[in-house]
C-alpha cells in the first residue's frame, strides 16, 4: 500500500485539492501577517521553529523602523514533492510558483527603501507540512479549552472570549519548514 493510501485511510476528509488550497492559504496569510508585523492570526498553523523565524523576521523589521511589502501577492502553482510516513506522523513537501512584488518601506513615513515596486518576482517557495497519526477530528478544535466558546480558526485560532491560542498539531497540518 502506497504512503498516499494510508494516509488516505487514516484520515478519510484529505484530499489533495483540499490540501493544496489549505497550503496557498497558510502561506498568504504568512506573508501577510509579516507586512501587519503581526504573526497572532496565523501562530496555529505553525510550528514553534517557524513562528520563531518569522518573529525574529518582524523584529528585525521593526527595530530598523521597516515594513516589508508583498504587494499583489498570489500562488500561480501548487505542487506536491512528496509525501512520507513515520512512525508518528505524516510530511507532505510542496512547492509553491509565487508571484507577488517585494519590496521594503519606513514604517513612520511610508517612504521607499529597496526592493521592486515595479515587476512582480516569481519564485519558487518550499514548504513542508505535517500532520500526527491519529490526529483527533478538526471539529473538537473548534472548541475552546479555555472556556467552551465556539472558535473559527481559518480567522485566527485565537479565542475572543478568553484569549487562549490554538496550536492545530493535535488536529489539522502544521507548517513545519518553509525555505523562502
């Protein structure tokens, strides 16, 4: 049986599609939270090596009084490298086709700095993922361990009511690596 079938097996709601646009979601919404200098939105679908990475990104940022600007950001192709079983979880390898403009600002005076404002970079991202084996069901995510309250986590993974924070792990994929 192939590592796609087991996987498959043990986790009957995947399928490829449904991945792939979870994939180009997680890194948008990456990058987004990097020009906000705001990682909160996105901390669940991270592992703690990446949000580290991107935070130390942020503050580099702001300590140069920067904002780092991906403007007409988009994802024009998402490929699955490879899929691997271990004994305790599974990791899918994607590439992504990006296409968006990167450039950098003052954050007081919004004013240029470096980069193109003009011509839209293609490049190739790396991304892996990871899920547990015997991962609970995503709808038990959706309630807070905190207090109960009903929580929309494709909005922040943060519950409005009491504040708590989800890491999915025990649930859903969790960006492992990205090499940008």
């Amino acid at each position: 049986m192939s590592v796609l079938e087991n996987l498959i097996r043990e986790d009957s709601s995947f399928s490829e599609a449904k991945f792939k646009a979870k994939v180009d979601n997680v890194f948008i919404q990456l990058y987004a939270a990097v020009m906000k200098q705001d990682l909160q939105k996105v901390k669940h679908f991270l592992s703690e090596e990446v949000y580290e990475k991107y935070s130390n990104k942020i503050k580099q940022l702001a300590d140069a009084n920067e904002l780092q600007i991906y403007d007409e950001l988009n994802v024009s192709g998402t490929t699955i490298q490879s899929i691997e079983e271990f004994e305790d979880r599974y990791e899918i390898n994607v590439n992504l086709l990006t296409k968006y403009l990167d450039y950098k600002i003052t954050k007081s005076t919004k004013k240029y700095i470096s980069g193109d404002r003009e011509v839209r970079k293609e490049k190739y991202v790396s991304l892996k993922f990871s899920k547990i084996k015997n991962a609970k069901e995503l709808g038990a995510a959706r309630k807070c361990t905190g207090c109960g309250a009903n929580v929309d986590l494709n909005k922040s993974g943060v519950c409005e009511y009491c504040g708590s924070v989800y890491i999915l792990r025990d649930y859903d994929w969790v960006l492992e690596e990205i090499n940008d």
